[in-house]
C-alpha cells in the first residue's frame, strides 16, 4: 500500500512557484491564462499567442503546471490550459503576509476579507 508524498514546506513550495514565474515566457503564459480565466485556453492558442515551438511550450507548461501556477485538463483530441486559481491565490497570500502584514502595513483581517473575496 502506498501512500501519498508530503506536502513540500512552505518555503520550499513558494520558491519553485517563483522559479517557475522566473522566465519570461512563462510569465506571459500566465498572463494569457488569467486574461482568459475561467476558461482557459488550448495549447495551440497560448503556441500562437506566445510565438515558441510546441516543444519549449510544452516544457513550460509542465513547469507551471507542477509549481501549481495553472492546471490542465483534456477535451477530446486538445489540451485545455487554466489559471489554477487556488495555487495563485496561495501565492499572493505568502507575499501579503510576509510583507504586508509584518509591517502593519495591511492588516491581517483585511486580507482576510480580501481573500474571501477573491474566492467568491
């Protein structure tokens, strides 16, 4: 019987977040997926939009995908690419929290109520 990995700590999972925003083309990958939220787009629309071969297109989704940054699902013969909005949200809320709310500078109860609504 197996059982599934642990959860990566926290810093170790915010850090391949980052390193996976850490190229440009995947930076724009991310961009095209959070314009086209909730539905996403196929492989071949973010190839046309982002103008790199299928194969570097592919090695980057995969980064962003395993870093949690977008999700994919399969309709018929075409791979549908998301915003994985859980994975960003968590993201955005590192960052808040580590310098925001350490410095007073947002409170924490307001980034609750920001979150909240972000999920809603």
């Amino acid at each position: 019987m197996s059982t599934a990995p642990a959860p990566a700590p926290a810093p170790t999972r915010y850090a391949a977040m980052f390193a996976a925003l850490g190229h440009e083309a995947r930076v724009r990958i991310v961009r095209l997926l959070l314009a086209a939220h909730p539905d996403g787009l196929v492989a071949g629309e973010i190839q046309h939009e982002v103008g790199i071969p299928a194969s570097t297109l592919s090695h980057h989704l995969d980064a962003l995908e395993t870093a949690g940054l977008i999700a994919q699902r399969r309709e018929g013969r075409f791979l549908r690419y998301s915003a994985a909005a859980d994975g960003l949200r968590d993201l955005l809320g590192f960052l808040y929290a580590e310098c925001c709310t350490r410095s007073g500078l947002v409170s924490l109860s307001a980034l609750k109520r920001t979150s909240a609504t972000i999920g809603a």
